[in-house]
C-alpha cells in the first residue's frame, strides 16, 4: 500500500512509496511508516496504546494527574518545562495557563524540540523554547524579562522517541552505534567513554549509576575486549554483558518464557549507567535542585519526576532539607508513583517517582 504526504511546495499531494520490509508486520524502526507519520493513522495508534505500546515517533506522558493535582497550576502563570520532550505535559500546563500565562520550554534535543514547538504553537498560550540544558534555566529569566517561575516541572531521562530511535544508540533492543547523547554538541559518546575509561572507572559508574551487581565482571570484560576491536555497537555490548554473566542469548530468552513476571534485561543497568554518565544527568539535576529556589516565586512550586533511586535520593534530600531550613513552605510527604492502572497501558512508567515542594511565601 502507498501512502499520500502533503509536500511543502504548494500543498500537492505526493505519492511516497512505503518501505520494503519481510513479513506481515515492519519490525524496524525505519520501516514502521505509519508510526512516523502517526497523526495520519489514528486507527494505528489507538491499536498500539490497546497493546501497552507506544508508537515510535510519540511519548506517553507520565504521572499526568498526579502532576497537575500537585502542582495547581492557575491562569496566567509562568511555566517552566525544564524536559518539554514530546510536550504531554507542556500540554496540559498550557491546558490550565490559558492565554494570559506563559510555557518557558527547554529541552537539549535540537530535532524533538523544533517538532514540538510545532505541535505546540498551535495551542494559543504564549510559549518559548530554548535548547538548553535545565541547568540553566536562570538565564531565560532575564532573556524573559520575568522575575522568576510559578512553576518548574522535569520529567528527567529519555523519552520514548530517543530510546525507540535505534541511530541514539540509547537501547540494548535495537542495533545502532552507542551514540547516548540527548545532546549532539556533546564531545563524548558512549563508544568513545567504553574505550576510554579505566576498567576500575567503568566498573565505579556501573555500580555507582545503576547498581550493577556485576559490575567488575562487566568492566573486565569491556577491557579485554576493546584490546581487540574498539566497542562500537550496542549488539557488541549486550553480547558482552552476556558473557560476563555466563549466560547465553537463548538462555535468556528461555528464562524470559518460563518467568510469570517482567525480568529485567542482562544489559538494561549498564545501558542506563552508559546514558547517565554520557548526558552527565545527575550533574544536572544537582544543579537544578540548587538554583530552582532562586528561580521560584514566592508560592511557586516544583515538581520532578525521575526513575531511579540515585536521582530520586537527590530529589527527596533537596526538598527535604529546604523545608528544614524555610526555603520551601511544604514538600510532598510520601513519594507519589503511578497506579497499577497506568503501569498496566503504559509499562515505561513502571519506575517513575514524582516529588513535589513549594517554595515559602
Ligand atoms: C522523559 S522525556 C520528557 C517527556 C515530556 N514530559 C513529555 O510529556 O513528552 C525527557 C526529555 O528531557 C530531555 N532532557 C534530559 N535531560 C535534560 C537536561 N539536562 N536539560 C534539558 N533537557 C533534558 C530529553 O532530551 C527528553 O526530551
């Protein structure tokens, strides 16, 4: 079957050949053309949602409601969408901000940010977008002109589209060069890092930024094997991490098959560890949790959902020790995760943790 696309040259339609691909089914990211253009098959996406799958080019917003009722955003406020991504969220704030409020939008990855300042200008609430990290959201506030946020929000790590996308690099699902950058001006990629950290560093981040059992293991192994050939593929390194734990791919799969729950993946700590040290996320964070109060109105509130224990002990100390020494007035008590139902249509939200504080009046 062809699809039809709208050109940019005057609106006539263009018949575009729909990739070649074996099967029933495409099962590469490059061949699934109705989930690149995914508005266009809306019978597509609700199919994909109904399986608990999340159409390549789009993200599942988190934690949705949970947020919102948190955060009580009000007409007319400032938003700070420190990780705007697909802009679920950035939505929905725009949703309850209205026109006399404004979204201040930053995100690092140049190509997802420019589509979603697309999709979101056709909202009419005032909005910017900064490619930026979140570190340095107190920079737009002069380029604003604005004396500080009512609210800012970050939903860290990767978004779907990042991981499903397999030229980042960023999933031990798909084969790709183990690029991991959110980033494309950063130096380093994770290839670069794997061939040039110490075999005691590698073994250091994969015990420190994913608690890694096998770390040692994993970093003798990494070691050895860039003697060899330098490490350049994901596929080389799931295959790695599967001989350091003595296992085999069939062997997985078999306990994978035989398992009534989801086993987390041999290679899933080491790839999360390669991506934080890439993207230095827990750098950032820090750095966000230590200007956020500066950057708050008084009353403002903040909000960040992070999905692991390294990044959410941050969280929860920042806040806490703010409402001890009176920089916030209140902090979200217990830490707030999704209900079964959500984790049930939406599976990536499993380890999503949302902590919440306000800033004293
Ligand atoms: C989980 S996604 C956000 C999804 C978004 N809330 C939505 O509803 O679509 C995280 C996004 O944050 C971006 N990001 C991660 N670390 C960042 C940082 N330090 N500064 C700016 N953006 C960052 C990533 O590029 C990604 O697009």
């Amino acid at each position: 079957m062809d699809s039809i696309e709208q050109t940019g040259n005057g609106g006539q339609p263009q018949h575009k050949r729909r990739p070649r691909y074996g099967g029933s089914h495409p099962r590469r990211f490059e061949h699934k053309y109705k989930e690149h253009n995914i508005e266009a098959y809306p019978e597509m996406r609700d199919h994909l949602l109904e399986k608990g799958k999340t159409p390549v080019t789009t993200h599942i917003p988190v934690l949705i409601e949970e947020v919102m009722e948190n955060l009580a955003t009000k007409p007319g406020e400032i938003v700070a969408d420190c990780t705007v991504g697909y802009g679920g969220h950035a939505m929905e704030f725009m949703k309850r901000i209205g026109h006399n409020g404004k979204l201040i939008a930053f995100d690092v990855d140049k190509d997802e940010l420019e589509r979603t300042r697309e999709r979101l200008s056709m909202e009419n609430v005032p909005a910017s977008f900064y490619r930026s990290n979140f570190a340095g959201i107190a920079n737009a506030l002069n380029k604003e002109k604005i004396d500080g946020y009512d609210i800012i929000f970050a939903d860290l790590g990767v978004s779907s589209m990042q991981i499903d996308n397999p030229q980042r690099g960023m999933s031990y699902k798909h084969e790709g060069p183990l690029d991991m950058r959110m980033d494309d001006r950063l130096k380093q990629t994770g290839a670069d890092l794997l061939n040039k950290l110490s075999e005691e560093e590698l073994s250091n981040v994969l015990s420190e930024f994913a608690d890694e059992r096998d770390h040692e293991k994993i970093a003798s192994m990494i070691a050895a094997e860039r003697q060899t050939e330098p490490i350049t593929q994901t596929s080389q390194l799931v295959e790695l991490i599967f001989r350091a734990k003595g296992l085999s791919a069939k062997a997985w799969k078999k306990k994978q098959l035989s398992s009534k729950s989801n086993l987390l993946h041999p290679a899933a700590l080491t790839f999360q560890a390669l991506r934080i040290l890439v993207n230095d996320e827990l750098g950032s964070l820090k750095e966000l949790l230590r200007i956020a109060p500066y950057c708050l109105r008084p009353g403002g509130r903040i909000g960040i959902i992070s999905f692991h224990s390294g990044e959410d002990r941050l969280v929860k100390k920042s806040f806490r020790e703010g409402v001890k020494n009176g920089t916030y007035q209140s902090a979200a008590e217990d830490v707030i995760v999704p209900q079964f139902k959500e984790i049930n249509s939406n599976p990536r939200s499993a380890s999503a943790k949302f902590r919440w504080a306000m800033k004293t009046v």
